[in-house]
C-alpha cells in the first residue's frame, strides 16, 4: 500500500482522490488494534514541517507558516465520516484545555467525500476543538504525505515533526507533553 500511496503524486489530483478513497476506505475498516500510532508512512519524525496555505471554510487563505517556529502545531487528517478521527476528539479537547494559545490546533479536511454544508453540521454537532481547513486542492496532504485520515502530525515549536500517527490508539496527550518538555 505504501507504493501506492507515494505514487499518488505523480497522477495528480484526480488520481489521488481515487486512490486516495480506496486506501481511506481499506484502512478505516482496519480493526483498531492494527491501525496504531507511527506509521513508517506519511511525512518523517524529524523533519522540518511543510508551509502550506489551505484555506478554511470560508475561504479565507490560512498559512500554516505563520504558526510553525513561533509555537507547537498539532494537525489532523480527517473527514466527517471517519470513526477514528472523531474518537480522537476528547484527546484534542484535553489539548486545547490544557495548553489554550501555547499550540496551534487545525483539523484539515481531505475533502474526499465530503461538502463544506457537511463539514458545518459537524462542526456545529461535535464542536471539534480546532480550526477547520479544507485542503481541496490536497496541498497540505500531498505535503505532509497523508497516508490516510486520523493522521495526526505535531511539530514543535522550532518547525520540527516531533509526532506522527494514525487511528484511535494514539496518545495525543502525550505527544504534546512531549514537545513542551523539549527544550
């Protein structure tokens, strides 16, 4: 799956939705157990966190740039539809009130599946604790190599990838801890 994955970038956006659906669907039906936190996919632990302009659902320009270096940024993949992601959203809750302004909060949607009229009555349903971007162009995805929703990237606060994972097993909590206790 991970050669598919990578070579979503050579056919372009259409092929990546395609694609893109198939792996999304194949591993949200993975049981729990097996989708668990660091993946050998998706951008490396390590590396300097991409700047990307996704824009929100409004349509505003959002630049991930200005938050990475000045603070830590948690980003999640997901979509409406996706089991995991919304079991990660007490975890995020915690986050936000534990560290309020001191990270950076945004939860793109890879817009596979789903309208931006879907994406309100979530959000007004569930009230997920960060900004929602709609990455419909798939930039931040391409740029992070999103292998699938409920990836969740931390960076800490010198623009650095200090967290990678997927699916509900993921110590969200922890993985912040973490950058804050870093130096």
């Amino acid at each position: 799956m991970v050669e598919e994955q990578t070579g979503r970038r050579e056919r372009g956006k259409t092929g990546w939705r395609a694609g893109g659906l198939l792996l999304l669907t194949a591993l949200a039906t993975l049981p729990a157990s097996r989708a668990v936190a660091q993946l050998e996919a998706g951008i490396a632990v390590g590396s300097k966190a991409p700047v990307v302009v996704i824009n929100d659902l409004e349509g505003v320009p959002v630049n991930l740039g200005s938050m990475l270096g000045t603070k830590p940024v948690l980003i999640q993949f997901w979509a409406t539809w996706c089991e995991l992601c919304m079991s990660l959203l007490p975890q995020l809750e915690t986050i936000q009130r534990t560290y309020g302004d001191r990270i950076a909060l945004f939860g793109v949607n890879v817009t596979v599946n789903d309208s931006k009229a879907r994406i309100r009555r979530y959000q007004d349903l569930h009230r997920p604790p960060y900004r929602v971007l709609f990455d419909d162009k798939g930039v931040a995805s391409r740029a992070y190599d999103v292998p699938t929703t409920s990836f969740v990237v931390v960076v800490d606060s010198s623009g650095k990838v200090a967290y990678t994972g997927v699916g509900s097993k993921q110590d969200l909590v922890a993985a912040v801890a973490a950058v804050f206790k870093t130096p």
